[in-house]
C-alpha cells in the first residue's frame, strides 16, 4: 500500500533544496522518513516452536506521521472513557472565512490559541445564559486545520454533553434535539474572534475584518448522539487524525500523487485529486503544527481542575457510575488494533513470542 512516507523517500529531498521549511517542519519530514524503519532500530522477536524471527523496527512517534496514531488514538479513547456521563452529546464545529486564512497561517500559534478562546468562550457565555441553558457546560475541543483537499482550513470540532451545572449545582439538562442555536453560535463566534483579532494584531486591514464581519460564519451542530458509549469512539476519529491518512493515497507516478478525497460541496461525494508531489508535500507540510502546541484542549467541568471538582458532582446527578479508570495494557491494546494477539507466531499458531535481540539504530 502507498504510504506517505514514500512520497517523502521519492520526492523531499528535492523539496527541501527547493523550499525554506520550518524546524517543526524538517522535524516532521525527518520523522516520517525513518518511522518503522532500520533508522530507529527496532527489536527481535523469536518463536520458539518453530524459530521463525521477525524484526519489528520502532515507530517515530511523531504526531504529524500517519503510521503512528493508532496507539496514541486507543491510549487516548481508553483514557477518556472515565469521564463520560449516561447523557446524550453534542457534535459542534466551527469554522471561519477562507479571508482570514493567510492571517492565520502567518500567525500561527496566537490565532489558534484565539480560535479555541473564541470557541470555548462562546460555548460557555451562551450556555451560562438562562434564555439558552443557564448552566456551567463541559467540552472537548479539537482543532484541524486541513479540508479533504489538503487546503488550508483551520476549524475546530467540539464534543459537549447536552446539559450543564446551573447556580445551585443541580444538572440542567439541554434539549434533546439542539444545544444551542447554531445562528446564535455563529455571531457570538464571529464578533469574538474578529474584535480578539484585532486587538492582538492591530495592523490587521479593516477592510478584511469589516469584510469578515459582513459574512455569515458557518457553525454547525450535529443531532446528539444515541448513547454515551459511542462518543469517544467517534471523537477518536478527530482527536489524532493528520493531515492525511495512508489509506486514502492511490498513485505515485510520474511525479504525481493521486488520492481520494470528499467532496462535501457535491453531495459528499468521493473524487481522485491528481497533484504534483512538490505540491502535495507542500500542502502536507502546512498542517505541521507548532512545536508544543496542544491541539485537544477541554474546558468547564472536563478541564484539569474540573474534572476533580465538577465531574464527580456530575456524574452523581446524573446517574453515571463512577468506576475507577483502568488503564489498558499495551498487549491489549495492539491485539484491539491488529484483531489478534501480537504475540502468537504468523507462521505456526505458537503463543507465547520470545524477546530475543535488539536491532540496534542504523544512521542514515
């Protein structure tokens, strides 16, 4: 199957003479080049029934690489399901004007901090107004900053429980049908973020901010979810998704990367988008994000200091058990991912691999 990383075997060289990239960017380049490769060494495993070895070379780990999410992903489901309450949720999105994304991309790290201010704001002024919901709500928002065509997109995915705290710490429940009104949403949104914009960057044009604030700014809001337990499964979809995954690439030829990609203007249908490789790295490259920043944050009940104050008040009122967390082994972990026990031999059936050796790191 074609993979990212032969893209970047084939072609990044050549990128990087031909282009300035960031250190987080050649970082990321650097990652995924050596990823499950003699690079980073890796360990032996031995059957003792029938000797078969095999040698698994270690990941790199790096956020932005598509083959290493998929224990990060499970690690992070498992770690979530402790703080979910018997309530429906909601899915909420936010997204804005295609004008401001030169603006963003040039600041990165202050316009993403703004966008998850802005969402969370916004979120919990509504939410604590008695018109709406006249409670302290919970959220876990996570910020994505590519389209299906690679184009920059920054937006950010929220998950909320339909409900909240009111003044007197009794759970509030939401409607069953809609959180909040999405037209509502959506001008709290954009006067927020466009007046925090303009404070932080005062030499921003005020054409482009009155031009924005003319628009209307696209929020939407999914119907809630039938049960609790599907939530984090569906939230995992988001929480380490990259910019890409391996398996939606179908061609390197000539040159040219092709792979599919939804169409959500056209009925959300599939289509194959053909681009030169320098253009499909650039476009991959984008959506490296800065070092250190945090993409998954959470806010109100489910923040750090919520979760030891609120969440247990919540929990309790709304009938949700409180089981101790579990944390699960990594045997159990890769046997979820590969449907089957690691440690049984492909060749014989034999449980019960055996350590055997190191593969030490081979230097590029």
């Amino acid at each position: 199957m074609l993979e990212v990383q032969d893209v970047f075997v084939a072609h990044s060289d050549e990128y990087r003479q031909r282009h300035k990239l960031s250190i987080a960017q050649h970082k990321a380049v650097n990652a995924i080049l050596s990823c499950r490769t003699a690079r980073l060494g890796g360990h032996v495993d031995t059957c003792p029934s029938c000797g078969e070895a095999k040698i698994s070379y270690n990941s790199c780990r790096n956020r932005h690489c598509p083959k290493c999410q998929t224990v990060s992903k499970e690690r992070w489901i498992d770690a979530r399901k402790a703080d979910l309450l018997n309530v429906g949720y909601f899915h909420v999105v936010f997204t804005v004007p295609q004008e401001l994304n030169p603006v963003i991309y040039a600041n990165q790290k202050d316009c993403y901090n703004l966008l998850f201010r802005s969402v969370a704001e916004t979120l919990q002024e509504l939410s604590g107004d008695k018109k709406y919901l006249g409670a302290q709500i919970g959220l876990t928002a996570v910020l994505h900053t590519w389209g299906q065509n690679l184009c920059f997109h920054p937006h950010i995915h929220c998950i909320v429980p339909a409900g909240g705290l009111d003044k007197l710490e009794m759970w509030q429940a939401s409607k069953k049908k809609f959180f909040l009104p999405v037209k509502v949403l959506s001008h709290k949104f954009r006067g927020k973020f466009l007046a925090l914009l303009k404070q932080q960057s005062p030499g921003i044009p005020q054409n482009l901010l009155n031009d924005c604030y003319n628009k209307e700014w696209v929020v939407y809001c999914k119907p809630p979810f039938k049960t609790a337990a599907c939530v984090v499964e569906y939230l995992g979809r988001y929480t380490h998704r990259v910019a890409i995954s391996n398996n939606r690439l179908l061609s390197l030829k000539d040159g040219e990367v092709s792979f599919k990609w939804r169409d959500y203007r056209n009925s959300s249908r599939w289509k194959v988008m053909t681009l030169a490789a320098e253009e499909f790295i650039r476009r991959f490259l984008i959506h490296v994000l800065p070092p250190s920043f945090m993409k998954i944050r959470h806010f109100g009940f489910l923040s750090s200091r919520g979760k030891q104050t609120k969440l247990p008040l919540c929990k309790k009122l709304t009938g949700t058990s409180l089981l101790p967390k579990v944390k699960i082994s990594t045997e159990k972990l890769l046997a979820k991912i590969l449907g089957r026990n690691p440690q049984i031999c492909k060749s014989c059936g034999f449980n019960g691999l055996l350590r055997t050796g190191l593969s030490p790191p081979i230097p590029a």
